[in-house]
C-alpha cells in the first residue's frame, strides 16, 4: 500500500533584512524597518527603539485591530460566515470591543464558563464554534512545545511562538488544550484572551534583556531584535519573528500539516490564516517516504 500524502509548506524567499540594515546610520534603520514591514510596523518600531535605548512608541493598538480583523473578517469569510464590520469605536471603546467579543457575559474565566461561551452564540462564539466543526477530533493539533521566551527565541528550535504562548496560562484556555489539544481552536481562543488583556492593560511588556537586544509582544507571538551600533552605523543586528518560530523544521506549522488530513486540504487555507505567517507559504502535496 502506497503511503498516503501529506501537505508539506514551503516559504518563500526570506527578505535580505540584514542586509539593507547593517552599514546604515540608525536613523536610517530605525526608520526603515517599519516601513518595509507593514506587518506588526508599530512593534518593529518599538524593538528599535528599544534596543537603541529611545522612548517607545505605542504599539497596543496594532494588535487589537489585527486580533479584530480576524475575529470578524478573515476567519468568517473563511467559514462562510461572512464578513462584518469592526466594532463602532473599537481604537477608543473598550467597553464596546468587549461585548462585540464576549457577548454580555464577558470573559470566560472558567472551564465551564469557556464550554458555555462557544455554545452561546454571542460575540465571536459562532466563528470559534465553526472553527471547532472544521477540525474535528485533534486534527491540526501539534506537541506541547516550550512557550516563547528570551532563551529559547535564538535558539531556532521548535517553539510555540503565538499568542497562545502568553495566555495558555488562563484556565479556560487550559481546558479547550486538554480536550482539544494544542489546535486550531486553542489558537484562535487565544486572540480572544489576548484582546482581553489588552482592554485591562496586562498584555506582557517589551523588555531589554540585555543592551542592545529588545522582546516585543507583537499580533503573532514574540518579536525578538539584536541590534548595537558604532559611531551611529549598525555594526550588528539579527531578528527573530514569530514567524520564524511558526516556519521552523519540525514547528508549529509542519506539525500542524501533519495531523491535517491531505484529502481535506481544502480547510489548509484556514488553517493558515489562523497559524497567520506573515511571509508567503505555499502548500505542496509530497508522500513521505520510509
């Protein structure tokens, strides 16, 4: 019996980032980083700006919105459920952000409460509950990798590099690993908790665990820079995005392939959009031989 396919990924060719940064004057590359990466801009402005010592800029406002645009945008166009419109005021508003994502009941604290919410139908339950139905069992699920921090980020190992890496510590989302496992639900659940702290101002903060060097929570996990100058001129700089971690041989994304049952790609378009690497993958179909 021929062994059964397997989706694999395959990312595109990484941007020469050192590159066009080593040499330049650092108001050059602060400038530029953010401009070259529309993608979390406010949080690779904020790593430079820390790692160079400066003020930091706000950046907690980018996360939410793109949290938001998945929660009511992309995941639901995904899911047939069509898109909808952010919540009126949704930058200045916390209260109404809250109810459009929780419904009156709020945050789920508990496991009960979380088990209730995805069967309530308020806020953005039914978008979760879909996401449930479109990966039953534990399909999608991968191993109990070591969450992100400042020791492992460098080491290029396989990591959990998301937002779930810092609110899996929550009890309700502790529930939905130990019945779902380590899967897309667990993962988007987690940008919900992730909003919640960003509401109560408890979302972790960027931190310099040495000179030069900046950890900034960015929309899709930790973002990690290095990066010292001489004379004004970078002389050094390297960086780690979570999507680095997300890519990584034997990570988030190829264990996740490899509970994903091939002859149900079509829902591998959803799954990428939940795992969100922000660089191109493409999706092949390759067995796997012994």
């Amino acid at each position: 019996m021929q062994p059964a396919p397997r989706l694999h990924a395959r990312p595109g060719q990484a941007m020469p980032v050192a590159a066009m940064v080593l040499g330049a004057r650092v108001e050059v590359a602060a400038a530029l980083l953010p401009r070259v990466f529309n993608l979390c801009r406010q949080a690779q402005a904020q790593a430079v700006a820390m790692a160079l010592g400066q003020p930091l800029p706000p950046g907690s406002d980018e996360i939410l919105r793109d949290h938001l645009l998945k929660l009511f945008v992309s995941w639901p166009a995904h899911l047939g459920q069509g898109a909808r419109p952010l919540p009126v005021g949704w930058a200045t508003d916390p209260a109404a952000v809250r109810v459009a994502v929780f419904g009156p009941a709020g945050v789920p604290a508990r496991p009960d409460e979380m088990m209730d919410f995805l069967t309530s139908g308020q806020g953005a339950a039914p978008v979760l509950r879909a996401i449930d139905r479109a990966f039953p069992g534990r399909e999608a699920v991968t191993g109990a990798l070591p969450f992100a921090d400042a020791n492992n980020l460098w080491t290029g190992a396989p990591i959990e590099n998301s937002p779930a890496a810092r609110q899996a510590h929550r009890p309700a989302l502790r529930a939905l690993e130990a019945t779902r496992g380590r899967g897309p639900l667990w993962r988007a659940t987690a940008r919900l908790f992730d909003i919640a702290a960003l509401l109560d101002g408890a979302l972790p903060p960027p931190q310099s665990p040495a000179p030069g060097e900046a950890l900034v929570p960015a929309t899709r996990g930790l973002y990690g820079l290095r990066l010292r100058a001489e004379g004004g001129v970078v002389t050094h700089f390297a960086r780690v995005t979570p999507t680095d971690s997300l890519l990584a041989p034997g990570g988030v994304l190829a264990q996740s392939l490899a509970t994903l049952d091939a002859a149900r790609a079509g829902q591998a378009a959803l799954l990428l959009d939940i795992l969100d690497p922000c660089s191109s993958v493409t999706l092949t179909r390759e067995v796997q031989h012994a």
